[in-house]
C-alpha cells in the first residue's frame, strides 16, 4: 500500500453496511455559522476512570477525550472512514514506515506549541506505561517513532502494509498530548490534566468533578478536521441511576441522554411527544470473560486442568440462549451474537451458532453435559460471575440474572452473580479477582480487527491470560494483507480457531441510542462510533 487514499477506499467498503445507517440529524451539517450562546446539558450513566488516554480504555472515558483532545487522524460526521485530523497528510514511504505531516501553527489551549515532539512523547508514553485499563494493546505493530523535524512524525511499523493503522491513530490509544502537562512514565492525575489545560479538541476542559459534573467550552484554537462547536458550552452530568437519567429528560432537565438507558425506558421514551429516540447504527457488543487462571480447572487453581476448563467453557456456550435474553430482558433492542465479529462488517461468522448448542442457535443441555462427562467433570461446576450495573446499564442486573438461571436450570452447574461498581470493577478484573465477568465494547473503528487484536493478541486488555501462538500469528497476517479477500478468509479462520477455546463468550449485539429533547437538534450517532458533541444546537 502506498497512499492512505487506497487504504480509505478499501475501509469504506468493508464498513458499507453501517455507514448506509449512519444517522446524521438535521443541523450537524460541517458548515457552521458560529456557536449559539445556549448551554447543553447532557446525562450519562457512564462513568471515567481517567482523563490520561494511557490509562483508560471505555467508552465513558473516551466519550471525554473525544471531545477535548486532538487525533492525527479522525473520522467526519457521518463516515466510518478516517481523514486527516491535526495531520496534513499520512502517507507509506515504505512497506514499514507511515510517515505524517502535521499542519503548522498548532497549540494546546494552554498555549503550548504542538509539534511532532508531542507526538512522538503520546506514542512512546502509551507503549512504556502499557497500564492494564489502557489501550497501548492496539499499538502492538508500533515498533517506534522518530521526528526528522517539528511537523513530521515516522511510524515504524513491525507487521508491513498495515491495514488498520490510520484507524488505529483515530482510536482512543491516538489522542495527543502535551508532554509539558503529562508524566512520561505513568498515568497523570485528572485534575492535573485539566489544570494544566492540556486540550486541543473542540473543546476544552473548564470544570471537573469526576463521574459527577463536566463542563466544556468551546476551543477557539482547534485546526482540526471538523467544524467548531455549535454551542459554546456544555455541562455533562453523571448519573448514578438510569431511571433518574430518564425522568430528567422527560421533565427537561437534561437535553440529551446517551448511555445507558434500560431498554424498557427507551420503548417508553419512544411514546413520548416531549423527546426524539435517536438511534444509530451497531457495533456494541456484550459478552462473558473466562479468566485463564482461575476459572474452574484454571492454570492456577488447586484441580487446574486446561481441558475441564475448556469443557466447562463449552459447556457454558452450550446452554446459554441468547435469544431468550435479548428478547426478555432488552426487547430485541440487542440482537443474538454468535461470533466475535458482529454482524455488518467484512468477515463476521456465526462460528458459535454451529459448534455450540443445538447448532442452531439455541441451547442443549444434553450437549453440554456430554461435554462435561466426556471431560471427566462430575457434580455439578461452581460459577461466580462478576458484574456491573453503572457502565453496562441497569439491565445488566436482569441480564446476568436469567443467564445464571439458565445455567442453574440445566442441572450442571452451580451459578451466583454480583454487581460491583465500574471504578472498582475495571481495577478488580485485571487483578484476576473475578473468575467470570461481564464486559462490554463499543468499538474503536470499524474494521473487523478491532474485535480481534485488542481481545486475541498477547498483551491483550481483556487480561485473561489467553495466549495462542497459531492465533497470533493469524492476527498478525490480516493485519499485513493487501488483498481484502485473502485478508477476509484470515479473519474468518480466526473467529473459528477462538471460538473453539472461547476465551470469551460473545452474548448480545446492539445499537447506538441517545435520546434528545425536542428543541435539540444536530445529535449524530454515526459508524465513526463518536458522539461528539460539537453539532448539538438548540
């Protein structure tokens, strides 16, 4: 590959099914005449754990970096595909070096110069720190970064003709930061961050209570690719309670919700004459985590077995009905997932559909317990799954729930859950605290390799301690290969080889939702998978 022009050309393709769905209202058009003087004010169920893009990999952290930090590539309203940002240009002189041009003139709101220097200090930072909640696992080709002078920045890459890269620098392991303001070595603290005014996106930062109140101002500094934002200010509002979320945007209190209303209160809201239900296209996806070490018959348990512990998997995948949680408990607002790509992007399977269950899509206790006989598993299996209602939504409670009964219903195993909150939570399950565990994506980009490098390689963020060799080295091949068919049936071999060890267990595929107050308008919920908030207006 040559140009990134190619490289566009070929992602907008493999991502033709969800941007023929993307959502853009009226009023988010790039033209602007200049913000309007009103302050938004949006609720969210979702919670930070840093503003540090080192140290945090989710969505309600990344909501915040979206809008205050500057990408070398990003995506415009409307599109999934990536175009120059605070980048002039990016372009491959060699197989193994993509090199970027930055626009001149650059400052961070604090004043401070911008130039390749920051950039080269975001990268290395990201890999040296690598912090467990971080997203350094989607760097895993970034063999290093050199400047030849203040606007250019040298990739070198590990794994030639990278497929994903410019998607890579849109993700939230590419936000750019002041190296004036962060600490080289570890994970910088919230409120130094917005001290030191380290912001150069739409907006910028000028009150900070954390998971409490965010408000934002509109940076007159920004250069980059999207129009400046609509509305000078915007306060955010966390909310400990989904239903208190939704009767402040009934009453008006709130002029947008987005993440995570139950999906009883979205069919409500969809009745409403006061609101509009905003929705946009898939890509979030919901599954079980198998921790390695020390699920039942784990690597380190007392009675470890790696081959019991792949039945007790199997058979987990065996008796769950997907189906019966989509349709009770989120009304079909989320669809089955029978593969670790979902639906709508180049190279999704159903893997699970034919290897699990009834081979249909359902379930069949008698198949897992034959699973579980054959593997010299007697008695029934002990399960402790771990869940969280404040980052997944307040139906994760229902969903965890009926998921436990059905396990317990089939007489093979004994199954409790529990609910911790996602501060605590996203510190716990990379600390091997919970055995299985609930989690969540909403994807960085829309390629299929987001839903395989950052679960499936080896430094991968789930931190379950699965580690396959032949899988790895599958990743790595896609990730090199020009030609979309060769590099299509590479993704599908993946899915099939992960699906027979189901490190994770995919459950439930779903859209994107937020919902407005009537005089809102400019809300876009696109393939680019961003909310920004930027085109609102009223």
């Amino acid at each position: 590959m040559k140009s990134v022009s190619a490289r566009r050309a070929r992602l907008l393709g493999a991502a033709a099914a969800l941007a023929a769905t993307a959502l853009v209202l009226a009023g988010c058009a790039s033209g602007n005449s200049g913000s309007s003087s009103k302050t938004i004010t949006i609720g969210t169920t979702d919670k930070i754990t840093s503003l540090d893009p080192a140290g945090a990999y989710d969505n309600g952290s990344f909501a915040v970096m979206t809008q205050v930090y500057p990408f070398l590539f990003d995506t415009p309203y409307g599109s999934p595909d990536v175009k120059p940002d605070i980048a002039e240009s990016g372009t491959f002189t060699d197989p193994n070096t993509f090199e970027v041009k930055l626009k001149t003139g650059l400052k961070f709101a604090n004043g401070h110069k911008l130039t390749s220097s920051d950039v080269k200090f975001t990268f290395d930072r990201q890999l040296k720190i690598a912090d467990p909640n971080g997203p350094s696992s989607l760097l895993g080709n970034l063999a290093s970064v050199t400047t030849p002078d203040d606007t250019t920045v040298d990739f070198h890459l590990k794994t030639a003709n990278d497929q994903t890269f410019e998607q890579v620098l849109s993700s939230p392991a590419g936000p750019i930061v002041d190296e004036q303001v962060f600490s080289a070595d570890k994970v910088t603290p919230d409120d130094d961050i917005v001290k030191g005014e380290a912001f150069a996106g739409q907006y910028k930062i000028t009150s900070y209570k954390v998971n409490q109140l965010i408000q934002y101002q509109a940076f007159s500094g920004y250069k980059g690719l999207l129009a400046p934002a609509k509305t000078k200010t915007i306060d955010v509002k966390y909310y400990a309670n989904a239903s208190n979320l939704k009767l402040d945007v009934q009453k008006g209190a709130v002029d947008v919700a987005y993440r995570s209303l139950a999906a009883t209160d979205i069919a409500s809201l969809r009745k409403d004459k006061n609101v509009k239900v905003v929705d946009g296209p898939g890509g979030e996806i919901r599954y079980i985590v198998f921790n390695f070490d020390t699920m039942p018959f784990g690597a380190k348990t007392a009675d470890a077995d790696a081959k019991k512990a792949l039945a007790v998997r199997q058979a987990v995948a065996d008796v769950v009905d997907r189906q019966a949680i989509a349709t009770q408990v989120f009304k079909d607002t989320y669809t089955p997932l029978y593969s670790y790509v979902p639906d709508g992007l180049t190279g999704a399977t159903k893997s699970l559909e034919t290897m699990y269950g009834d081979g249909k899509g359902g379930p069949d206790v008698d198949k897992a317990k034959a699973t579980l006989a054959a593997a010299g598993i007697t008695g029934k299996v002990k399960l402790n799954i771990q869940f969280t209602t404040d980052h997944y939504g307040p139906s994760s409670q229902d969903e965890y729930d009926l998921i436990v009964d059905q396990l317990n219903k089939s007489g093979l195993f004994t199954a409790t859950d529990d609910s911790t909150e996602y501060v605590q939570y996203s510190k716990d399950r990379v600390n091997d605290v919970y055995p299985e565990y609930q989690l969540g994506w909403f994807p960085d980009y829309s390629d299929a390799d987001n839903y395989l490098t950052p679960f499936f390689s080896k430094d991968n963020f789930v931190a379950n301690h699965y580690d396959d060799a032949e899988v790895q080295k599958l990743i790595t091949e896609e990730i090199g290969t020009t030609d979309s068919d060769a590099r299509t049936k590479l993704i599908e071999e993946i899915q099939d080889k992960v699906a027979a060890e189901l490190p994770t267990l995919p459950l439930l595929q779903g859209s994107q939702v937020a919902v407005v107050g009537k005089d809102v308008k400019g809300a876009t919920l696109d393939a680019s998978f961003k909310f920004r908030y930027a085109t609102l207006s009223k």
